[in-house]
C-alpha cells in the first residue's frame, strides 16, 4: 500500500508540483516565507532528472516493504533544490501522510550544527584548538587514564590533556569502558537534570585512552556544548537560537518543539519480527526538557537542515549571512582523526570537527566524492555535503535500528548516479587541508 502523497504544506508554504519525466519533484514559488527553497530543474545544473527519480523508487521500496513508515529526501546542487519529495506516512496508526514540512528528531545531526557553534566563538579569539578544556571546565583536572596490559587493568595519570580538538573530532577518550569502572563510578554515569551537572558529575571518572591517541564515538560533543555555554556566557539554546538558527531562518529546529508544531512531528518506529517490518515505537506529543546536550536532542525539517548545510557548502555564508570562514569550514573538513578507525561509519572516513569525511571511496559504503562531509542521526537520518560536485542530499526518516537497511547509501548512490555533468576536474569552494609529508 502507497500512502496518498498529495502535498500538505505548512500554510506559510507555497508550492507547485511539476512533472519531470514520469516523477514529481516539490518546487516552490517564490513566496516571502523563509524557508523557500530557490529551485532549479535538475538538467540546469547538470542532473538527470530521469534518474533522479529513482531515489523516490529506491525510498518507496522500503515504504511498500513495511520496513519505514515515511521519507523525506532533497538534493540541491550549485545553491538550488531540484527534488525535495515526502513518501509515506508521517504517522500511519492515524494515517498522515509525511509532508515536506515534517519534523523529525534529528538526534546525531545535532553534533555538526553544536560543533559550527563552538567554531564561531573559536573565531572570536577565545581560545586555539590546541588549549585544554579545562580552561574553560576546570573540574575535569587531573584526569586518569585506564590502562590495560598483561597484568590487568590499572589507572595512571593522562600524559596529555584534553583539548579542544580532542572533544571536536571526538579523540578525547571521555567515554571509559564500563567493565573498568567501580560500583561507585558506574552510580555517576546516569543523565542529571542538566547537561552541566551531568558531565560534572562525572569529572572524576577515567579516561578511556591518552587524548589523542584513538578515535571513540560517545559523549565528547557534550563537552563541546558545555564549552559554547562557558565561553560565551549563554545557554546553548539561546546561542544557537541567536547565533545560528535566528540568521539562518532555521525556524523549524528546536530542543523542544514547540505545542503548535507538535502535529507536524514524525512519528518514530522500530523494526521487528523476522522480516523486521515496523511497529511504533514512539508518537508524537509535546515533550519537556532542562537537557540540553551536543550529541542528540534537536528535532528539525529537511529544508532548515539543508540551510544549515548549505551555508556550510558556501563556505559559511547563506543569504548574505555570514556565519564562518572559508578557511574555518576548510579547517571543520580535515582529517583531525589521523588513522584512527572511525567505525561508526566503517572504512574509507576520516573524522574533522563535526563531520565524517570520506576518504577513501574505494573502501568505504557511501559511493560519495572523496572530500564529501556528512553525519547521521541514531534515528536513520543523514545529511551529505559534496564540495566537489557542488551537492547535498538529505534524507529524513523515523526508525529506531536501520542496521539491516541501506538506506542511507541508498540515498548516496541515487543522488551520485544522477550526475550527467560532473564537476570533479574543476574548482570547487571549500575542501580540507590535506598533509604535506
């Protein structure tokens, strides 16, 4: 069964459905409103949009399988959205149909917008990449390190203190092994009321590993939101609010969603029985909070990620607002995770600050540019920035274990087979640093 996918906009929302080939593709008129997208037909900038189109089949096949309740996905290219397309439902035990304007809980693409935010005060001159953390949170002084070896497993004090970078690209260790801790330390990991109190609450556990010295997936984005508090004296809801979503008109993203949008919010599934089809896992309702955290808790739409994103792409500028250098963004897309294994995205990635970068196509899942940036949400949803071919892709979706989908490449391969112009032999704005050996 195919959800009846006629398009329900938010009211501020103008639309035409134009039929491109056998597929629709959303493209909005010009309105006002602020979250227009300026839209292009995909051969203007050098797509196919016959082949675009399979990125819709490729989505309904998971819908029509009873392996994802909905979709929402959107490519742009050189400043301009050619398909933005909602599939499925936005809640199907009340039979809604996604909708373009569906918020979703973005959970892990909240560490890329938290990790730009520490980077705007970086260039302000608070601090270097290389200054410890603990200029900024003095409580976590005088860290341990588990060490294990032939004679077990031991503490001695970390030879390197954390910096800035370490919490940035995620090399800081903060996240020890729960078989190391004691009964008493194991009492200190539960979340507290705050983002704050949680992390001083545990100051006194051990590092994982010497700063620097490995690449660990966990808390350290939390740490990089605590440092946006303490170094520009706000709270993180009211720094990203003024200084990233206020200018970039990212209206829609929110740690708590507001009552009024609470029916435009996705419902969330997970996968079960033998043929892992969905069942729901979490509906919609207006939810408080006092967390606050780097790591997940923003819930946002497809068009306020990609402003997000190409802000990004643009080299830190989107409507005449300018958020970041150039040369920061250069900087935010560089392997800052040395040869360490990134394994939350699997061979061929490097880790910047924020971001996964692709670094090697030829091992890596996503068949994506070498240089291409992205991350993705526990949730299934994932963001791409291709600074080659001048390309993002988002795909938003509610599912609690994707492990046994490929959808998030899927959504790679659609986009990438759809470029008949290519740009890889030609300038492009943004790109890491690479090593000069």
């Amino acid at each position: 069964m195919r959800a009846n996918n006629n398009k329900q906009f938010h009211p501020a929302f103008k639309s035409t459905v134009g039929l491109i080939t056998a597929f629709s593709f959303t493209l909005f008129a010009g309105t006002g409103f602020t979250n227009d997208f300026p839209t292009a037909s995909p051969e203007s900038v050098g797509l196919s949009a016959e082949r675009l189109g399979r990125l819709s089949t490729a989505m309904q096949r998971y819908i029509d399988k009873d392996q994802l309740a909905g979709t929402v996905s959107l490519i742009a290219r050189n400043g301009k959205v050619v398909h933005v397309e909602s599939q499925g439902w936005k809640n199907k035990e009340t039979d809604e149909p996604m909708t373009d304007d569906s918020i979703f809980v973005i959970m892990s693409m909240t560490k890329p917008i938290v990790s730009a935010a520490l980077m705007m005060l970086y260039e302000e001159g608070h601090f270097l990449l290389t200054d410890p953390i603990t200029d900024w949170i003095p409580e976590l002084e005088g860290k341990e390190i588990i060490v294990t070896d032939e004679s077990g497993s031991h503490r001695e004090p970390a030879k390197v203190p954390i910096n800035i970078r370490h919490v940035l690209a995620h090399t800081a260790g903060v996240d020890p092994s729960r078989e190391a801790l004691t009964a008493e330390e194991l009492e200190l990991l539960p979340r507290a009321t705050t983002l704050e109190e949680t992390l001083i609450q545990r100051a006194s556990l051990p590092l994982n590993f010497e700063p620097g010295s490995d690449w660990q997936y966990g808390s350290s984005t939390d740490y990089v939101a605590l440092l946006v508090e303490r170094i520009s004296g706000k709270s993180l809801v009211d720094y990203l609010q003024q200084n990233i979503f206020d200018p970039l008109q990212m209206i829609d993203t929110h740690y708590i969603v507001p009552k009024d949008k609470v029916d435009r919010v996705a419902a969330v599934y997970s996968p079960t029985g033998p043929n892992q089809t969905i069942e729901l896992s979490r509906a919609p309702e207006y939810r408080e909070t006092t967390y606050f955290g780097g790591v997940a808790g923003l819930s946002s739409t497809v068009s306020d990620y990609w402003r997000f994103s190409q802000m990004l792409l643009n080299g830190g500028e989107l409507d005449g607002v300018r958020l970041l250098s150039p040369k920061t963004i250069n900087l935010m897309i560089t392997n800052h995770s040395g040869n360490n294994d990134v394994y939350i995205r699997g061979p061929g990635y490097t880790f910047g600050l924020g971001f996964g970068i692709v670094n090697d196509p030829g091992t890596a899942r996503d068949p994506l540019t070498p240089g291409t940036f992205s991350w993705g949400g526990a949730w299934g949803t994932i963001f791409f920035v291709d600074p080659v071919e001048n390309l993002i892709g988002i795909m938003m979706t509610q599912i609690t274990s994707y492990s046994h989908l490929t959808v998030r490449q899927d959504v790679g391969v659609t986009a990438m087979q759809s470029i008949i112009d290519s740009y890889s032999n030609k300038p492009y704005a943004v790109k890491p640093y690479q090593r000069i050996d």
